[in-house]
C-alpha cells in the first residue's frame, strides 16, 4: 500500500496554505511548503529570498526550451540556474512523497507526482472573501486600498498561473486538474481540514484493511 499524498493548489487569499496544514494536523502526517524552499537553497547555495522569487514566477525563455520535455543545450546563465532550481524542486518533492504520508502545497506537486497518484486539491474563493483574509493577515503598518490589493491578489494568482503552465502544459485550476475543489467563501479551511481529514482516516482504515486482508 502506497503513501497517503495530498497536493494542495491554491488562489492567493483563499486559506490554502492554512487548510494543508491543518489537514495534515489532523492526519497527523507530514508538511511540506516552504520547507521546500529551505531544501532548495541548502542544495543550490541560494538565499531561500531568491529561490522564493525563482519559483514563483513564470521563467523568461528567449526560445522555446522543450519538445516532449527534453532541454535544448543552455546558454543563457539565468535560464540555467532557473531550470536547475525547478529540477532541484523537482527532486525534492519526490523525495518526500516517497518518505512517508504527506501534505505537498503548491510548486507543481500535482503534476510531478502524477505517477504516484495524488489527491489533487485545488482550494478558491470568491474575491471579496479573498479581500478580508487579506487584510486580517496583513501587517498593521499595511494600508492598501480595496483596489490595490485586489489588483496585488490578482497578480500574484497570474504569476502561479504562468508558471504552473509553463512546467505542466497544464490551466492552473482547472477543475479537471484536480480530484477536489475547496471554496473557502462558504467554509473555512480549518472546518473544511477537519470534516476531509474524517473522510480519508475511514479511507485510509478500509484501505489498511483490505491490504491486510489480501495478504
């Protein structure tokens, strides 16, 4: 019987991060999201600032690098250090699938643990719903104005659509892309954690049962 692995893609102020860890809380399984970062950086010597800058952006490519996935010979430095971080990252998700039960937030995880069968969970909400997280997680010295931080908001979900476009071939949430949707307008993310964590603790016990049955 294989691990238990969630990724968890999500919209900017929809509770995303919030919700994988609670559920991995819950499942009392492991966490992974800026930790990625943190192992990125020790592997590359990069500052984790500008290995966080790298992979949340779409990467400027002056011709097109792939067909089927194979990379043409590299000229261009920054392209090349790009890439490697994305291979890195690549890596390292794997590797901590392959470990144990986990909770894999954002970074393509979806897509590079297709093999191994993901729950693929894609967390949204509606921008005015979005709009108050914002501003109850927002430092007090932050005073943007509705607009500016829906136009703040909007932006960075079209950055994590280019990029997870760009490595997949794949829309970022799409709702064909993942096996659940979350609208966390209507719930929130430590009620929808709990009442999913349920759900997959009776999964996960007929799943052992039916293993240990067969052997």
């Amino acid at each position: 019987m294989g691990n238990l692995i969630i990724t968890v893609g999500r919209e900017f102020g929809s509770g995303g991060r919030e919700f994988g860890r609670r559920l991995s809380d819950d499942l009392k399984i492991a966490y992974y999201d800026r930790q990625i970062i943190s192992e990125i950086a020790k592997r590359t010597s990069l500052s984790e600032e500008y290995v966080h800058q790298i992979i949340e952006r779409k990467p400027y490519m002056p011709f097109p690098i792939t067909t089927g996935r194979s990379f043409y010979p590299l000229t261009d430095p920054v392209v090349e250090q790009t890439l490697s971080v994305y291979n890195e990252q690549h890596n390292i998700i794997r590797e901590m699938a392959e470990k144990s039960d986990c909770v894999i937030v954002g970074r393509c995880a979806d897509y590079i643990l297709s093999d191994l069968h993901p729950l693929r969970i894609f967390v949204y909400s509606e921008i005015g719903a979005r709009l108050k997280r914002c501003r109850e997680k927002a430092p007090e010295h932050e005073h943007l104005s509705d607009s500016a931080l829906k136009r703040h908001i909007l932006k960075i979900d079209k950055e994590r659509a280019k990029y997870y476009a760009f490595y997949t071939d794949r829309k970022w949430g799409e709702r064909t892309n993942y096996d659940l949707c979350i609208n966390t307008a209507h719930i929130t993310p430590k009620e929808a954690a709990a009442e999913l964590a349920i759900i997959l603790e009776r999964k996960m016990k007929e799943a052992r049962q039916d293993f240990s049955n067969k052997e």
